[in-house]
C-alpha cells in the first residue's frame, strides 16, 4: 500500500511543538498506524513535492499562513494539488489545506467578514454531508475544533457544499469523488484548541468574544476525529 503524504504548509508555535509535536504528529496519533504509513515534506520550508501518484492519500495541514499572501510555495502546492485532484488521489485539506483547494480549483478565499472562528464550534451537516462517506456515521449536528479567521468565500465551481456552521457558511465541501476540503480541525485535541484561544485572546477579545466562555466550552470532539480514520480507509 502506498504510504499517505501529509503535505505540512507551516507549523505550530516552537513552545507548543516542544511538549506536544507538530501538525503531522497530531493527525497521526488520531489516525490508524497499524493499518498504513505516513511521509510528510514541508513546501513551506523547502521540501518539492514528489509526483501526487507516489502515494495513496493526501492530506494538506493547516498554517499559520494565509492563502491570500500567495506566497510562492503556496501557489506551486496549489498547481500540485489541483494535479492530485484530476489524478483521483484522495486529499483531504484542513483549515489551510481547504482553503488552498478551494483556491485551487478556482474557489475564492478571504478574511471571513464576521471575525476569527475559534473555539469548539457546532457543525451542521446538509442533506449532501449525511451521505458524504466521509462522514458516515456522523450526527447531522457535531462539535469540532475551529481556529481560523479566512474562509472559503466562494466554492470552486463543480464544488458540493456538505457542512457549515454559525460563522462559516462552508465549512466542508468535496471535488470530485474524493478530494475533501474541513475548515475545523480533526486533528486537534482540547488541549491544543486552548493555548491557540490563550495566544489570541488579545485579539478575540477586541473581536467582542468571551474568552473565559470560549475556553470553558472547549471539549473533546471524537466525532470529527474519526473522520481522520475513514479518511484512512478511501486511500489507496
């Protein structure tokens, strides 16, 4: 079996990956190790990107990056990524990774006009999501963790819109027969949602947010969590 790729478009916070890791560890411990085997490159730092064909699944990190900045890396995993997408290699793009495949596919991103998303938020899925595989098996309403403040404003054409919530209208859409884009996070742990609400709580604060609720009303969220393992199972 071909090995899944995660495609890392930045990293966390040096403090936080000494004690907790970094984005690929994080999807990694929520996924099945048993049952398959991960890379990672960094197009951020360097890394090229080896032909989408090489491997059997992809997923596309969150960053600390905007998809808007365009920078030069960014926009060459873009062009990769829409090649993974017309090669039918299942991808699934988190936070920035969604966003990059919407801008990919010729969707439109920018700063989400009502403020950063961040805390454990609920979900909804439409009639499209509760039969989407990806989330088979999942309530039609399900908390996840979101920490965002751009938005996928306009799907890509050809898109299927299949989830949103209060603050972001697209919240997950899928390409094709799977190339998935979640702006939440299934990676994330309680935990790691509350050092990033205690880095920009400075920020939400002036945003008009109740920190102290925001934090207290973090939780676990095993129902986007186990999207990472069904992910797992659509790779080849």
């Amino acid at each position: 079996m071909k090995p899944i790729v995660i495609v890392k478009t930045g990293g966390t916070y040096p403090d936080m990956a000494a004690r907790y890791g970094d984005f690929e560890d994080w999807f990694v411990a929520r996924m099945d190790r048993s049952a398959g085997t991960f890379e990672t490159v960094s197009p951020f730092s360097g890394d090229p990107l080896p032909p989408p064909a090489s491997f059997g699944g992809i997923i596309i990190t969150g960053s600390h990056d905007m998809v808007t900045e365009k920078h030069p890396w960014s926009e060459k995993t873009a062009d990769w990524v829409k090649q993974a997408v017309e090669a039918d290699i299942p991808l699934l793009g988190v936070c920035y990774g969604h966003q990059l495949l919407a801008h990919a596919m010729g969707g439109v991103v920018g700063d989400n006009p009502r403020g950063k998303e961040m805390g454990t938020v609920s979900i909804r899925l439409n009639p499209d999501g509760r039969q989407d595989r990806l989330f088979e098996g999942t309530p039609e309403t399900f908390v996840a963790h979101a920490c965002h403040s751009q938005s996928v404003m306009q799907l890509p054409a050809g898109a299927t819109l299949l989830a949103s919530s209060d603050m972001d209208p697209h919240h997950a859409f899928v390409i094709g027969r799977r190339a998935w884009g979640v702006q939440f996070h299934p990676e994330f742990d309680g935990q790691i949602l509350r050092l990033y609400v205690h880095r920009f709580a400075d920020d939400l604060k002036a945003q008009g947010c109740d920190v102290e609720r925001l934090l207290a009303e973090i939780r676990e969220t095993p129902e986007s969590e186990a999207l990472l393992r069904r992910f797992q199972r659509v790779c080849d």
